[in-house]
C-alpha cells in the first residue's frame, strides 16, 4: 500500500508523464494478461501512442499522488473505421504497488465522464483474460455489462487467453445520431 499522506490527483496525462507510464505499460506487458503485447515498447513509441491520442481528440488521464504516477488511462478508437468514430475502448494500467487501492475505479470513473464531454457515445472495454475478475468487477460496477467473449485468442505466459467483451453507453448512447464529424 502507499501512503495517502498526499491525496489523490486524477489529470490529463502530459508529455513528462511517458517515463512513468512506460514503465507502468511495460510491467503489465511482462507480466500481466491485460496487454496482448509481448514486447514493451520503448518510450519513444509510448510517447507517439500518446500523442496520436491526444491529437485525436481522446482523452488520456493519469493518477498521481504528489510527482508519482500511480496509474493511467485512455479512451482510443475502438476500431479504424469511420461508422466507429464516436465508439471508444478504455484501457487502464495501474503500477502494481497501486492496485487494490481504488485507483482504477477513479481513473475509469473520470474517464467515463471525459469521453462523455468529448462526445463519444459508447465505450468498450476488452478485458484481457476471462479470469481478471477485478477488471471485470470494475466495468460492472461503473454501467457495463458483458456482451461477449472471444474464446482462447491469444497466447501469452504459456497459456491460451480469452477477451471478455464489455459495453457501456455514455451520453445519449444510442438514442440519438453521434455528433457531427
């Protein structure tokens, strides 16, 4: 557990905020299920991956507490395809002496909101490995519900991995055409 002496800060992620995330990516990337990465990626591709983002209108936030970075996420298009534009995936990494702590559930909260201001109208969450239930616990608790699983689709840590598929709308949803654009 860390301290709580200094109080939870959510923001929007900044440039000097990659080292930390990088860090945090590539733990998850070793020795996690939630990323079907199996090569952490260097700073430098961190950094474009967040600039694309940013730049496209995405948010990106990270949890701080005093300078640490304890946790970030962002809403990224779901998929490529212009139909998908107002459609977003949310993806969450916390450092792992953060985690059981609330944090992910502050992040994905914020998140929510900040995707619903930009305009977007549904979010997905691709929880990698039906067996994370505390992600999936998370998405419940915060309106998604499971639409689906992809069965055994990807191989990683010597074994077969399942995506559980979860939706949730944000804003109108469904009930009215995305915003322009």
């Amino acid at each position: 557990m860390l301290p709580a002496s200094d109080p939870l800060r959510i923001r929007p992620a900044t440039r000097e905020d990659i080292a930390a995330i990088t860090a945090i990516y590539q733990h998850a990337v070793r020795h996690g299920t939630a990323s079907f990465e199996l090569d952490p990626p260097p700073e430098a591709e961190m950094e474009r991956r967040f600039e694309a983002l940013v730049t496209g209108g995405h948010p990106y936030l990270v949890a701080a507490r005093g300078d640490r970075v304890l946790g970030y996420a962002y809403a990224g298009p779901y998929r490529p395809r212009a139909a998908y534009r107002s459609t977003v995936e949310d993806s969450i990494y916390l450092a792992p002496e953060a985690q059981g702590q609330g944090i992910g559930g502050r992040l994905l909260s914020e998140l929510i909101e900040a995707a619903t201001t930009a305009g977007f109208r549904q979010m997905i969450g691709v929880i990698g490995d039906s067996g994370n239930a505390a992600s999936i616990r998370l998405h419940e608790a915060l309106g998604f519900h499971r639409v689906g699983v992809f069965e055994k689709v990807g191989w990683k840590h010597g074994r077969w991995l399942d995506c559980v598929l979860m939706q949730r709308a944000l804003g109108a949803g469904s009930d009215a055409p995305p915003a322009a654009g």
